[in-house]
C-alpha cells in the first residue's frame, strides 16, 4: 500500500511510523486509516523489538480533524480513531513516542498510550476537547491509569495544556530532552533496545502490563508468563548462560 499521510521503515528491529501530514499531523479518516494498515503490519512481526511512531513538521499531532467529527461521520471517525489503539495494544514489542512538539487532543492520546514517552523541552501535552463540547475516550482510560484521579480530572475537565518537563513529572512522559540533542538522545534509548532480546522484550512487557492491570491472582498470571513464555526461548537461556560464562550474549530473536 502506498501511503499518503504516513512513512513506514523497518530496520535493525525497530519499526517506524512517521506522521507526514505537516505541519499540525491533523488525524483526519484517511491518515489514521493508513496507520491502522502500518500497525497491522507490525502485528506478531517476528525479531521486532520496538515500534516507533513519530512526526515531522511543527507538532506531533494537534488531534483529530473536528470536520470529520460531526454528523453522520462521527460513528466512522471514533471507530477509526480507536482502531489505532486496539492495534496498539496488540503490538507485543515497546512502543515508543518521539515528541518534538505539540501533542493536543488526539495526538495527545496517541502519544501517551505508547509504552515510552521521549520528549523535547519544547513538547506539549493537553486534551482541549472539553472546550469544544466533547471529552477524550482514550485520556478517559489512560491519564487514571498514569497519573492518579485529581490530576486527570483536572486536566480533562479544564482543558488545560500543560509543558513536557510537568508532563514528565506526572508520568505521562519518561525522557525530556533538549530540542537540539533530541534526535541523539532518543536514538541512544532505542539503540539499547536494539540490543536487547525481541522476545524477551516481549514477554517482559506483558509481565509488567498484566502487572498493572490485572485483578487479584496477578502474579499467577506473571509467573505463567514466564514460565511458559520466556523460559522457553533460546534468548532467555543464552542470556543466563552468557552471564555465567562471563561474556557477552549473543541473541537469536528466538
């Protein structure tokens, strides 16, 4: 499929997404339809150790296109627009945002439900539906989950949009870096998931989500996870005996 909003890569086990529709990445229909295709494509991909989704021009995403919310498109655009995270959440290797600017409303959801955040100083957070007459399903699910209940409440009922450095501060992001180093410091980040292990990444990833989100009977959960998981790949078993062995492991994916 060739895209018209987005580009997508693969290399050295890291998967790319970049918004391409400058310079506010507006998600209209089209465009998000186009990432649900890319991120089906990443689906149970074999080596992949993480999915990066980031954007070129002024902001990340300034959110939905509100044309396309109203009316009879409404139903088409929520549909499409939680399809992106049902697809999220089906990637089993790290997600990870790249924020160099504004991340408003949609953008702002797409961002954070990413398992990292690395933003610029320059980034910004906030979910201004409230102002336009309607609230943000995903924030709804989400801020709770990272931030604590006054906080969220907050953020959503007021609208308020909020610099990197306090997003940071209250979970919503986990690196701030300077504009003019960003590029170099997030690459530092996904060059040490490079090295690492895709499965095991994966399993340790769905450890710490059934962790945070289960009920009582989680570490049973965990435990099966890496029982039956994890210990049965190669990568686990070369990683304990590189260790033993005092050298450095040499990964298969596998």
């Amino acid at each position: 499929m060739e895209y018209k909003h987005i580009a997508v890569s693969e290399a050295g086990g890291i998967g790319t997404v970049v918004l391409k529709r400058a310079p506010l990445n507006v998600l209209n229909i089209e465009m998000m339809k186009e990432i649900n295709h890319a991120l089906d494509g990443f689906k149970g991909k074999a080596g992949l150790k993480a999915l990066v989704i980031s954007a070129e021009g002024k902001a990340f995403s300034a959110g939905v296109d509100v044309g396309e919310h109203t009316g009879n498109m409404a139903k088409e655009m929520i549909g499409v627009f939680h399809g992106m995270f049902r697809r999220l959440d089906a990637i089993e290797a790290p997600t990870v945002a790249l924020v160099k600017g504004a991340a408003l409303g949609g953008g702002c959801e797409l961002a954070i439900y990413c398992d990292l955040v690395l933003a610029s100083e320059k980034a910004k957070f906030g979910q201004p539906e409230i102002q336009v007459g309607v609230f943000p399903p995903i924030a709804a699910l989400e801020f709770p989950r990272l931030m604590g209940l006054k906080k969220s409440l907050e953020l959503i009922l007021l609208g308020d949009t909020i610099p990197a450095a306090e997003a940071k501060a209250l979970g919503l992001v986990n690196q701030v870096y300077p504009i003019d180093t960003f590029d170099a410091e997030a690459g530092k980040l996904l060059d040490k998931l490079r090295a690492l292990s895709a499965p095991v990444l994966k399993f340790a990833k769905k450890a710490t989500l059934t962790g945070a989100f289960s009920k009582p009977g989680a570490l049973e959960d965990i435990e099966k996870i890496y029982m039956d998981g994890l210990m049965r790949t190669e990568d686990a078993n070369e990683g304990l005996k590189a260790f033993l062995e005092k050298r450095k492991p040499v990964w298969k994916d596998k």
